[in-house]
C-alpha cells in the first residue's frame, strides 16, 4: 500500500500570485546537506539545508531574465541540480533562451525553440562555490557554440534537458533525459489546426515534431567540467502524437535496461489514433541506442491515458520496485488536461506494463477549487533517512473553455481563481 502525506513548504498570502520549487538535490555523499532552487513573485533564488530539509536558509540569488538594448526578453530557468553518487561532484545545469511576448502578454514558444542552449556550472565542494557557466556542446570537431548537438543549430531549432532526471550508471556515465525541435522538412505535414493558435500561441509554425534522447556525461580527470555524447533520437510517429515525443524521464533497471517514460499530444482535429496516451522506450546498451515510443499499457493491455504532462519513473531504493508518478484518466483526453489527479503507480519490470491496482492518489481537486486545477510539474527528491519519495508542488490554474466549443485557453491566477498560492511538500510512504 502507498500513502501520500501532504504538508505546505512555502506558505503564501496572495492568490493571484504563486510559489515553486524549481529543483531539489543532495549536494554531498556524506552528510544529508540539500539545495533548492525555488521562485517567488519577481525573485528566484538557492537555499540550503544542512538537515535534511528541515530547514533552509538563502544561499544565492538566481536572476531568471534580463532584457538586451533592443528591449529582446531573455528567459532563463531555475537551474536543475545533480549529485554525482561516486565522485561528490555536483553540476547545475539551467536554459538559456530568447522568448517573445504578445500584446496580453503570452508567451510564444517560438523564438525560445530555435535559441534555447543550455548552460553547466561545477562544484567539488557540496556547492559552497561553481564554476563559470560553460555551454553543454556534444563532443567532436563537428560541433560548437552554434551547432551544439546532431541537427540542432541555434536559431534553426534547439534542445532542452531534463536534469531532475538524471542519473549515473554503474560505471560513473551520467545519462541525461534531453528532448529537441526537429526542423520540419520543406512540404512536411504539421499540425496548423485553429488550437495551434489557442494553445500553442503560434498558428505560423504549427507543432514540429520533438524527439528525445539521452545524454552521456564523462567526467574529466581533474572535475572541470563534463564531455557529453548522445544517443539516437526516440520517435513518436505522427500518427500518435502531433509534437513527437517530448520531456522524457528516465532510469536504469536493475538488468541494466533503462526505461523511458513519455510525453505526447493530440488535439481533437489534429487526426491521430491515440488520443491521450503515454510512451516509452527502452535501452538495452547503456543508454546509446533506444527503441521508438511505444503505448504504455496496464496488464490487462489497457492503454494508460494521460494528457500532455510530466511524467517521471524511478526505481526506488527502498523496495527495488519501478514507479510512474504522472497524471492517470480514465479515458482519451486532448492536451495538456485534465490535471486534476496526480497520481503514483507501479510498473512490472518483466513486461513494463503498469499494475492497475498500484495506482495511488498523491492529491486531486477538493471542493471548491477551480475546475481545471492542475497538479503537476513537481521538483522530487528520494529520501536517503526512509527511501520513501519526496515531491514539492504548487497546484496551478487549468484552462477555460472546452475542446468542443474550440475555445480552450489557459488562464493566468487571479484573486478569485480558486487554486491554492502554495508550495507544498509530499511524503510518498513506499511499502517495504
């Protein structure tokens, strides 16, 4: 049996405004030291806890944007935190990217998917100090600032990490999660239909295809930095999902294989045979080469159907089982929602079919919350003292409208919108 034990982390006093935990790591092999990186209204910054979390204290302010002289925004992310588990090593690793805004203020995800780079810091001292930021460029004369990774070239597209993801092989290789804009070819079918403008906020480029891969990091001898290879790309065929295959999860199983977990969407014209679905892949070398997705089904051979949300697996350390927190329906969906049910479950790692009657409740709506409240985009953490998983999350505002009427839009907070300002901690209690 699992049970979630919620408590609130970061109260807040203003519901038209929220607070988050951006990433949350250990930051020494040897004491129960942590890190998070967290965000208010106008200021992002790093605190530290020397007890495991109990309590923090500010350690370092983390500017998240700037303008350059032509009035340009710049977007920078909280930064992701990795311990290394042999070394003590520590590397953060943040976006960098242009973003542009409309005239109500929504942001485009184009020009961020053609100019997005990402950016390492290092620390050999549990992260009392880093390193000047150094540009992650995959390894090999082909490569540079500009075209920094197979078929991403800033300005044509990009590619972005999933740093809470990482993890580290049994031969010290870290593997890391990575997804990338595949620049469509001259003719290519995409999706242009009327939610392209509603909810991707961009009707000229349509939804490209995303593909997903993984990292692979080596040390240099003296801790300065990490040499990066990749796999192949894992794909999501058109017919499944209108963006490809996009903010992947990963982990090692204890055969060696490593799973995948996907996310993928539809829209009702968008003309695809599975609305709603998750994906994964599997690697059977060490992370180099990947199957293409495949549906993610229950034992029965049911599909698990989930919007386009995080999704994250583990293996967890405390009972040696393989688990999926996502957002779980009972039905086909479109989008990004419902995200009204986050939800735990665990995955048969002979066959990699989710067991039905695992799936938990982590938090759901309560009455009186906004209809389409989300509860997603967490920040976790194992528990070294119990094993049991740790989550942060601030629930957010869902979407106005319906798919029917073609009138679906995000909505920002405000005073009346009935979702919760807080960041609150989650207690995953595993079985033993």
């Amino acid at each position: 049996m699992i049970e979630a034990r919620r408590t609130t982390h970061i109260p807040w006093h203003r519901v038209d405004q929220d607070v988050g935990v951006g990433a949350v790591s250990y930051v020494s092999n040897d004491r129960e030291a942590m890190m998070q990186s967290v965000r208010l209204p106008g200021e992002a910054f790093l605190r530290r806890s020397e007890d495991n979390g109990e309590t923090w204290e500010r350690f370092g302010e983390w500017p998240t944007s700037g303008r350059l002289a032509d009035g340009t925004r710049i977007s920078r992310s909280l930064p992701g935190i990795y311990l290394d588990p042999v070394t003590g090593w520590l590397f953060r690793a943040c976006l960098e990217g242009v973003v542009h805004e409309s005239a109500d203020g929504m942001v485009h995800w184009f020009p961020a998917a053609t100019t997005y780079k990402i950016f390492l810091q290092y620390s050999l001292n549990e992260g009392q100090s880093w390193s000047e930021p150094e540009q992650l460029i995959i390894a090999g004369g082909e490569f540079d600032e500009m075209h920094w990774a197979p078929q991403v070239t800033y300005g044509e597209n990009a590619g972005v990490i999933m740093c809470d993801s990482t993890f580290s092989r049994s031969d010290g290789t870290i593997v890391m999660p990575f997804t990338m804009w595949r620049v469509p070819e001259e003719g290519e079918k995409r999706y242009l239909g009327k939610f392209a403008r509603l909810v991707l906020h961009d009707e000229e480029h349509g939804a490209w295809e995303r593909q997903d891969a993984v990292l692979l990091g080596t040390w240099r001898e003296d801790g300065s930095g990490i040499d990066w290879d990749i796999s192949n790309y894992v794909r999501v065929d058109r017919r499944h999902s209108i963006d490809g295959a996009c903010e992947p999860g990963a982990c090692r199983l204890p055969d060696g294989r490593m799973f995948m977990i996907i996310r993928t969407r539809t829209f009702p014209d968008s003309d695809v045979e599975t609305p709603g679905a998750k994906f994964y892949a599997v690697s059977e070398d060490g992370g180099h080469t990947w199957t293409d997705g495949q549906m993610l089904r229950y034992e029965d051979r049911g599909a698990v159907y989930a919007p386009a949300s995080f999704s994250r697996v583990f293996l967890s350390s405390k009972n040696g089982r393989l688990y999926l927190i996502t957002n779980i329906n009972d039905r086909p969906c479109y989008g990004c929602d419902p995200r009204t049910k986050l939800q735990i479950a665990e995955i048969n790692m002979d066959t990699l079919r989710v067991i039905r009657e695992s799936v938990t409740i982590i938090d759901q709506r309560h009455e009186g919350q906004q209809e389409s409240i989300r509860f997603s985009n967490f920040a976790w953490q194992e528990d070294r003292p119990t094993g049991n998983m740790i989550l942060y999350m601030t629930p957010t505002t869902g979407p106005t409208g319906s798919w029917e009427a073609g009138d679906i839009r995000d909505t920002p907070r405000s005073p009346d919108c009935a979702v919760p300002p807080h960041c609150y901690k989650y207690e995953i209690v595993l079985p033993d």
